[in-house]
C-alpha cells in the first residue's frame, strides 16, 4: 500500500456519510422494506451499531489495497476504474454475503437488492475517491 492515508480517510469519512444518509433516507425512500429492520432478525439498541459504522471504516481501508494492487487490471479511465472497483467489490465480497444472509435470515429478497445496491454503491464512492486522489 502507498504510505499516504489520505484517500483512506477521505473515503472512510465518505463511507461513513453515506452508511449515515442510508439509514435516515431508507424510510422515506423504502418504508416497506425499512419495517423489516424492527423484525425479531435483527438486534435492537445501539449497543451493536458501532459495527455498521466500523464496517465504512474496514471497508475503506480493504478497497483502497484493492485498488493499488489491481490499478493496473481494471480498464479505462480512473473514473471507469473508480466505477469498475465497486461493482468488483459487489459482486466479489457482497453478493456472496448477501446470498447467505438470504438464505438464513427471515428477510425479503428485496431487502437483500437493495443491500447488494447499497454495496455497489459503496464502493463505486470509494473507487471514485481513489481515483481523484491517483497521481498517474
């Protein structure tokens, strides 16, 4: 990894916008699927929600090695290789996770989509930051 940390913390306080803006948008925008988050499946209080935020923060951190060690893999410009690393991300690392949590989770097929999109998205936002901040 290159020793600046720069597009690092860029991304993790991005990341940590958007996981933010996720949750206070997802009842205005998906209010069905929000319910299911007030489901037996899923664990009440704040004593975990540390970890959705920790989660940004790993996820930064994971997608900016990618990104230096696979730079030279994806195609097209830095802004299509920003683009390319998300959806890389997704369909690496998110759409197993999400078959399995569908799979042994009581939750909608459209709750898992719009998880498996919240994943492209993620890392879409985290390639693009690297890619502004790639010095080529």
């Amino acid at each position: 990894m290159k020793s600046n940390v720069l597009p690092i913390v860029v991304s993790a306080v991005a990341l940590l916008i958007f996981a933010y803006l996720a949750l206070y948008f997802m009842p205005v925008f998906f209010p069905g699927i929000a319910e299911q988050y007030f489901a037996s499946t899923f664990r009440e209080g704040s004593n975990f929600a540390v970890f959705y935020y920790l989660q940004a923060i790993l996820v930064a951190i994971a997608l900016y090695w990618v990104w230096n060690r696979f730079y030279d893999d994806l195609k097209g410009s830095k802004w299509l290789r920003g683009l390319e690393l998300g959806f890389l991300y997704a369909f690496v690392a998110v759409l197993p996770a999400m078959l399995i949590n569908y799979s042994i989770l009581s939750v909608s097929a459209s709750l898992v989509f719009l998880w498996l999109f919240y994943g492209i998205c993620q890392g879409a936002l985290a390639g693009l930051i690297f890619a502004f901040f790639d010095r080529d």
